[in-house]
C-alpha cells in the first residue's frame, strides 16, 4: 500500500484498510526506535510546522519524529510567520511547498488546512484544527490496539464536549475502525448531525456501533474505554468556562464512573489536562468554581487505568508513521 502524496486532513478521507496500514507501521517504527535500529529513510527531506495554537505534544512528535526519519524542520510560532497577516494561506502554501517536502499546520477553522492543501503541491497533515485531531485519533486507535489486542467492538465512551476535535475525531476514527463508540454528554455537546449521518454510513460498512447518551450509569456500563478532553478548548473565550463547569460537571471522569465500567477499563485523555491545581488555569479556575478538578479527578488520572503518558508517546510514532507513508 502507499499513501505517497496524500494529505492528512481528517481521517474520513481514509480507508479503514489504509488507517490499519498507519497504524502497523507505526508499530514497526515504535519497535525500530525502541530497539535502536536506524530509520533515517527520508535524508534530505525538510518539513515546515506551522504552529498557531500552542503545543507540547504535537509540536515535540513531528520534531522528533522528523529527525529520527532524518529530515530537517523548521518550525513556525503563531507570532513569528507572515501566515494570515501579510501573507494569505494560498501564498503560504506555494511558497513553502517550494521549499519543503511536506508541511504540519495547527490552528482554526478546518477550511483553512484545506486551503493550504488545495494550494500546496507537498503533503499537508493536520496537526490540530477546531473540528478535528486525527493524528491524535491514531495514536488513541494504536494505544487501544496495544492495551487490548484488537480494535473492533470495543466499547469506547467519550464524555464531554463531544462537538469539538476530539469528540469529532474519535467518532471517525471508531466508526472507521468498527469500534462501539459512545458520545456521553448533554444533547448539546454531541456532534452536528451531519458528522453523525456520515459516520453512520461508514458504521453499515465496518459494524461499528454509534450511541448518544445522556445519562453517565447509562453510557459506562461495560466501557472499554472512558476517555475525556478539556471541556474548553484553545482558541476559545474565557466566558464559557461557567456555562460548561455548570453543564458538564455531571460528566467529570472520577471513580465512580471508572466503577460502573468495570476493573478492566481504561482510562484516556488526549492531554493536557486539568486534573489538579499544578497549572496556572487549573489553579485559577479550580479556584474560581470550588473545583479540584475539572474533567477528569485526580485518582483516576493517576490510577492504575490511565494509559495517558502511553498515548502522548503513541503521538511520535504515529506521526512518524504519517509523515514516512505520505512523503517515501
Ligand atoms: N494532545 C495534543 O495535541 O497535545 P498538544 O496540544 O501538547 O500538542
Ligand atoms: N480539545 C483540545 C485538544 C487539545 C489537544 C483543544 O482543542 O484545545
């Protein structure tokens, strides 16, 4: 199979046959580095990471990741480009195709990693956009696979802000992979009802299963998997913080959750979290709203059930796989 030129934009555009590709070369490139065998297969290649929200994870994978492959980086912050002030996405996108051999953006609005794909003539990977995080899906979909044996019907639950990029993400990603995927949150928060038919459609092909339920002792009961992201996310204002402590809270990941799941269930969470008060938001916000914790408590984070560090390193090997499969 080769992926050479395609973009990675949003694990829709891709076979379930093609993410299972992904994920077994991942696998290959997590055994290589683990046992210091040499990958440099893409020497002399260079990418440019286009970063306009910040990053600890992402950023370090495609950095790290592009070394160990041997090609050359060079990173842009979201004050130190032209991108979207003086120069637009279109521009940007052929002047960097002219000079890299693939290009990461993170930021917005999804239509704007689009654009830069429509114009760029190099590979163009979504590292992050309000709708979607399908690197992160992958590294999810190999943690499970490692954890479990096997992907299809697991019974996977993701509580909260299941409208956003990762409620989004996880949907596609388990609905291509033939998970039992389960959106655990007020109606409000589920996905738009277009993404929802879409995945459905893909459901008949791969038997995944996709349910919306509103009630926790509903939704946990037999997971899996209970997964969570930050119930406000970057980009978005600081107001909303009130509404979604008032309208979430009912869907914090704490042990009694993790008890009506069962003692096999897994624990998962695409980082950073807002578990303690070890961050200046956690801190301020716990603060403001009586909180110890906001979408996840604390024992569970650091239980035995938390696979979250394996994730974040799961997020360099599957990057690696994306970046090898779409520019070799
Ligand atoms: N999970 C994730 O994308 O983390 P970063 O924001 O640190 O890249
Ligand atoms: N939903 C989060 C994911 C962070 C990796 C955000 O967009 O901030």
């Amino acid at each position: 199979m080769t992926l050479k030129g395609r973009d990675f934009l949003t694990l829709l555009d891709f076979t379930p046959e093609e993410i299972d590709y992904l994920l077994e070369l991942s696998g290959e490139l997590k055994y290589k580095k683990k046992n210091g065998i040499l990958h440099d297969e893409l020497r002399g290649k260079n990418v440019a990471l286009i970063f306009e929200k910040t990053s600890t994870r992402t950023r370090s994978s495609f950095e790290v990741a592009a070394h160990d492959l041997g090609m050359g980086t060079t990173y842009l912050d979201p004050s130190g480009s032209q991108i979207g002030k003086k120069e637009s996405i279109a521009d940007t996108a052929r002047v960097l195709a002219g000079i890299f051999d693939g290009i990461e953006y993170r930021g917005f609005g999804q239509e704007i990693v689009e654009e830069l794909a429509e114009y760029s003539s190099v590979p163009v990977w979504n590292g992050l956009t309000n709708e979607y995080h399908p690197t992160q899906i992958l590294a999810d979909l190999l943690t499970i696979k490692e954890h479990f044996g096997y992907l299809k019907g697991i019974k996977f639950v993701y509580m909260g802000d299941a409208r956003y990029n990762m409620g989004n993400s996880l949907m596609i990603g388990c609905a291509k992979m033939g998970l039992e995927f389960t959106a655990c949150s007020p109606a409000k928060y589920f996905p738009e009802k277009a993404l929802i038919e879409k995945c459905e459609e893909i459901a008949k092909e791969t038997g995944a299963k996709l349910h919306f339920i509103e009630d926790p002792a509903v939704a946990c009961k037999g997971a899996d998997v209970i997964c969570t992201d930050v119930w406000v996310s970057m980009g978005e204002p600081v107001e909303v913080w009130e509404e979604r402590v008032k309208e979430l809270s009912p869907y914090q990941v704490n042990k009694e959750k993790m008890d009506i799941a069962g003692e096999n269930c897994i624990f998962m969470h695409c980082l950073p979290s807002y578990h303690d008060h070890k961050t200046k938001v956690g801190k301020e916000m716990g603060e403001k709203f009586n909180m110890e914790a906001f979408e996840v408590t604390n024992d569970v984070f650091e239980s035995e059930a938390s696979v979250v560090f394996k994730e974040a390193e799961n997020r360099m090997h599957t990057i690696k796989a994306v970046m090898l499969a779409t520019l070799k």
